[in-house]
C-alpha cells in the first residue's frame, strides 16, 4: 500500500460551507475537468485522443473520492496496490490493469495519477487516463482479436513514479517507448495527460488559497453527502424492498469462435442499500474480450443512471459508494483470471449500459430504454507507404465508429452516435488528409433503427477506399444478437462488416478480426448496429413517419412497420395508413412485450450463416 509523505500534520477542520460557496466550488471543479481536456486535445498527437477524445479525466479528495470526472476509476484500488512513498512533485503511472484493482481495464490505456499538494498536505488527485494508439504486441494498434493473454497485447506497464520530486524518470520511459510502433505519439500522449493532471492540480491549489483549504475539503465532503442523500432517496423510490431484479444479454462471440457470452446482472434492495450481483454471467473468455472492471466503476455507471434522472445538473460523484455494494465472482467475464487477455473489453463497457437500462426500467419505465449502446465499435488501418515521397514511412490509424442510440422514454435515439458523450468522430478532412484512404460514403442507414412510439437510432455505413496495401483491424459486436427493442418497441439491425474487392468480389467480415490485407482500390464497408424501439410503433405520428422517409431516415418499405403508408417523395396516404393500422393491430395482444429480442437465443444461432454469411460460434469452453 502507498505511504504518503506530508509534512503538514494538523489534522483538517471541519467546518460550514455557505451555498454560494459550495457552487463556486463546485463549478471551479467542473471548468477544472473540462480545462483537462482541453489541455490534453491540445497536446496529443494521435487521432484517438487528439480528434475523438478517447480519454477520461477525474479529480478526486485527498481520500481518492472523485469529485468530478467523465468515466471513473478507483484511485484508493491504485494505491492499494501501489508500493512505496508518494511524496510531492511525484506523478505515477501504470497501463496494468492487473496491478492496480482493475482502475483500468487494457493495456492501451495509459493512466496518470499525480497527488495535489497544498501546503505540505494531500488535498486531492488528479488522474486521467488515454488510449494509446498502439502499445506495441503482435498487431498495429495491440487489439489482436485472437489473443489468450494480455502477454499477446503489447507492453504493460507497472505501477511506478514516472516523475520523482519533479524529475522524469527518462530511462523508464525510454524503455517503454521503445516498445511501442509510434513513439512520437505516445510520448505526446503521455506529456498531455500530465500536463493535464498538472492542470488540475494548479486550479486546485488556486481554490484552497482562495477559500482556504478547511472550506475547500469540507465543501468536497458536501459535495459528496449531497450525492449520498439523492441516491438514498431514489432508491427507496425506484427499489421494492427485498424484491430482486434481473436482466441478462449477450457478447456475440469472443474473436475466437466462442459465444456467445451470457452477462446475468440482480439488483436487491434491502434497508437502504442495493446489491449489485454479477454472479450467473459467463466464465471468463478465452479471446480478449473479458471485461476486467473495479466494483467502484460498477458502482459510477450505476449512479450515472440513478442520479441524472433525478437532477441532471447534480455534479455526480463517488458520495453515494456506500450505499452500493457489489459482488463479482471470480474466473468470470467480469473478473477473469491473470494473465487473460483484456483488450477488447470495449463490448462489455457497452453491455453494461444495456444491462442497466434493460434492469432498472423495469421498476421505473422512466428508465427503461432499449439497447443499442451495445459496443464501441473500432476501425483500425496500417501500412507502409508503398511510393510517393512517404515511401516507407509508416502509417497508423486507430477511430471508434459509432452506431444507433436506443429509443428512450423521453423521445428518439440519435442516429449515428457515440457510446460516450464526449466522443467526436474523425473528421472525413483529416482522415483524408493523414491517411491514404478516401471516405466513399458516411451516412446513416435507413430502417437499422428499430421501430417504436419513439425510434431507435439508425446505424451508420463508413465506407473507406484503401489507397495504400496495408492490414485492418476491427473490433465489434451485435451481429448475432439484436439490439432489443421495448414496451413494444422492435430491435435495431444488426452490424455488418465487408470489403468489397478492387477485382469485383465481395469477402464479409467477421465482427472481430485483425491482420485483414487490403489493397489499393477495395473498399471496406463499416456498417454499425442500430438502436432498439421505445413503445408500439402504430403509434408513432404518421406525418413524422413521412417526413422521416423525405429525410432519408426511414423507407417507405420501413415506414410499413409504423402502419404508415406514404410514397417515396414521402407524401401521406392516410386513409391507407387506417387500413394497414387496424390490420397489423388485429390480433395484437393488449399488453405487448416489454422486450423484443429478434427471436430466441437458439433460433439465432441456428439462422446465423444464413443470415449474416458468418458461421454461429461454439459454445464458450471454461478454461481451465
């Protein structure tokens, strides 16, 4: 366990914080969070981060708390496994996710932990984390979809002081970057995420010499009561006493023929607190996609949902943890065993924001929505230019697609989206301009969003038209299973993956596969997955339904699916429309389902080669 070096001792006062007070802070520290952002975009050098802002800050009380932060992760479980001092000027750093309670879950993510200092004393963290583009291991960008352990995914790095006292260990980090395909980026990379973390620090320093540091700490634990208090109420709202909750979906397969992967998630409440059991979900997977995740990161998704229904504006934060317990047995998809691979947990990030909307709608319909989150689909492409002045030089890129955004209770799912917030696409410029590759198509998909009183999210078609020889790499899921739609709702479309080839042929694509050959003049078509329907799609406002299709969002093929008839210049025929509504609701159960999952599991798979052209997956072995 760390020891912390202050040489201030007096303990910390307690003491009142005025409400004028407490927002100022409040509202510092959220412009502090965003300024690390800022100060990182500007500092990166890779795409990932640089363009789509794969990275998640946090700034945390002098106990590890955070205050305020994007994604979450568990400094106290970093300092847990960290040995040694930590005094002021030190900035540590790890990408092993084994080595620090899972604070984060792959390789590529490079996680910088810096301790505030004010006068001799611990006043807080700053922490942010990146995904490095490629971290070296046997593939560009260190994501082989095959591999067994994260031996396979590149370097991995121990938790250890990349700064001591202010000074940069050079040697260590001249270790690591030798092991990386582009050093350059890395290296800039890094130095944004501490000159981010320094950022923060800076800002806070600023607040305890302002309001003085008693206020400064006593108005963080404010700050945290208050989340205690919200969640306390909601969920004695939202949760029946002693009555458990259960939901269950799926990973497709693990990149190695396996699949798919049952994720089972039970909420209990008893007296004030909850249970969150993982216990019935799939034992760990024999390809990378095990999802290695902190109880604390169980606990923030958890809350994201809870809190934000109550005050979108209440900065959330780790406050209400101890109302939140969570189990997560071991040798499982959610805690797998040292060493097996983890790098593409990225499709269990999603399944859990899927889990959560798919459990806690069904004690609150306002919360319920329907899947499509899904995943965070990856697209990468590398190479050495073959002529030209680059001759020789190589290129590397690394993008996360986006797919369909579940219909919600609240209206339509976006088409097209991130799984994140935060995230941005690459701009077709840029790709254009640094890559050598040009954007055939980037459109959404019409009818991929399944129908509903509020329609899911269509997908997306990313055509790339490869210039250079070169490999791809990709990373996805959903093309088995459907995004459920619910309250009547119809799933979304599947994913779909194929490079149409310069000779004329066609090769589709499994979701995951790596060191894919591509040549000049093929084209690869990235097709995402849409959201799943809210509510019964007779419903939906038949002049939407058509002006959907004028807009290219819906067919007038698919407008048939909301009882709605209208041309294709998207003209409404309503005495049609009549006709079609009260022949598809004949016979219509009164209460329709409140998941509609595209057909049962085994059905699925038995249908899958001739639906998709991929061959169902084997059934998950348990490892030994």
């Amino acid at each position: 366990m760390a020891q912390l070096v202050e040489t201030a001792t007096e303990p910390l006062r307690a003491v009142d914080v005025d409400v004028v007070t407490l927002d100022l802070i409040e509202n510092a520290l959220r412009s502090a969070r965003y300024e690390m952002d800022e100060t990182l975009f500007r500092t990166a050098l890779s795409p990932g981060i640089r363009e789509q802002h794969d990275e998640f800050p946090l700034i945390a009380d002098p106990g590890g708390k955070m205050i305020v932060g994007q994604f979450g992760l568990s400094i106290p479980d970093f300092l847990e496994n960290f040995h040694g001092t930590i005094e002021e000027g030190d900035v540590l750093m790890t990408s092993d996710p084994y080595s620090c309670g899972a604070a984060i879950s792959h390789a590529n993510d490079w996680l910088v932990v810096m301790p505030i200092f004010y006068e001799g004393r611990i006043v807080g963290w700053a922490s942010q984390f990146g995904h490095m583009t490629d971290v070296g291991g046997k593939t560009p960008a260190s994501m082989p979809t095959d591999a067994r352990t994260i031996f396979e995914e590149g370097v991995v790095i121990p938790p250890f002081k990349l700064y001591r006292r202010g000074e940069r260990d050079d040697t260590a980090l001249g270790i690591i970057l030798n092991q990386v395909r582009k050093p350059d980026w890395n290296r800039a990379d890094l130095n944004g995420l501490v000159a981010a973390c320094s950022t923060a620090s800076r800002r806070v320093q600023e607040m305890c010499a302002r309001f003085g540091v008693d206020s400064y700490t006593s108005a963080l634990n404010a700050l945290l009561d208050r989340n205690y208090r919200a969640m306390k109420t909601l969920l004695s709202m939202v949760f029946e006493e002693g009555k458990p909750l259960s939901f269950t979906d799926y990973i497709d397969d693990d990149g190695r023929g396996f699949g798919p992967y049952e994720l089972k998630m039970t909420i209990t409440r008893t007296g004030d607190k909850v249970l969150i059991d993982l216990t019935g979900s799939s034992p760990q997977a024999q390809g990378p996609i095990n999802y290695y995740i902190n109880e604390n990161l169980i606990r923030m998704f958890f809350g994201i949902y809870m809190i934000t229904v109550a005050d979108p504006q209440i900065l959330w934060n780790d406050g209400f943890y101890p109302l939140v317990d969570v189990e997560i047995p071991d040798d499982t998809f959610w805690k797998p065993r040292y060493p097996a691979a983890l790098n593409g947990r990225n499709h269990g990030i999603g399944r859990l924001f899927d889990l959560f909307g798919g459990l806690l709608g069904q004690a609150n319909p306002d919360l319920l929505n329907g899947a499509g989150f899904s995943s965070s689909p990856h697209f990468m492409y590398s190479g050495n230019y073959s002529s030209g002045d680059r001759r020789g030089e190589w290129f590397q890129l690394y993008s996360i697609g986006f797919g369909g955004i579940p219909g919600r209770p609240v209206g339509d799912g976006p088409d097209g989206h991130s799984l994140w917030p935060s995230f941005t696409n690459i701009p077709c410029e840029y790709l254009e301009s640094y890559y050598p590759l040009v954007i055939d198509r980037w459109e959404t998909i019409p009818d991929t969003g399944g129908a509903g009183l509020h329609r899911g999210g269509n997908g997306v078609d990313v055509a790339y038209r490869f210039l250079e020889p070169g490999t791809i790499a990709i990373h996805d899921d959903r093309w088995l299973t459907y995004p459920w739609g619910v309250r009547g709702g119809e799933p979304g479309a599947r994913g779909r993956k194929w490079i149409d080839k310069a000779d004329g042929s066609t090769v589709v694509l499994p979701s995951k596969v790596h060191d894919v050959s591509v040549a000049p003049g093929d084209v690869l078509h990235f097709v995402t997955w849409g959201g799943g329907g809210w509510g019964d799609p007779l419903q939906r406002d038949p002049a939407l339904v058509c002006k959907e299709v004028r807009r290219g969002l819906v067919t007038p093929e698919g407008a048939r699916a909301y009882g709605v008839v209208c041309s294709g210049d998207g003209e409404l025929d309503a005495g049609a429309t009549a006709a079609l509504r009260g022949q598809l609701g004949e016979g219509r159960p009164e209460e329709l389902p409140l998941f509609n999952r595209g057909g049962e599991l085994a059905d699925l798979l038995a249908n899958a080669e001739a639906e998709t052209g991929l061959k169902a997956p084997s059934a998950p072995v348990v490892m030994p």
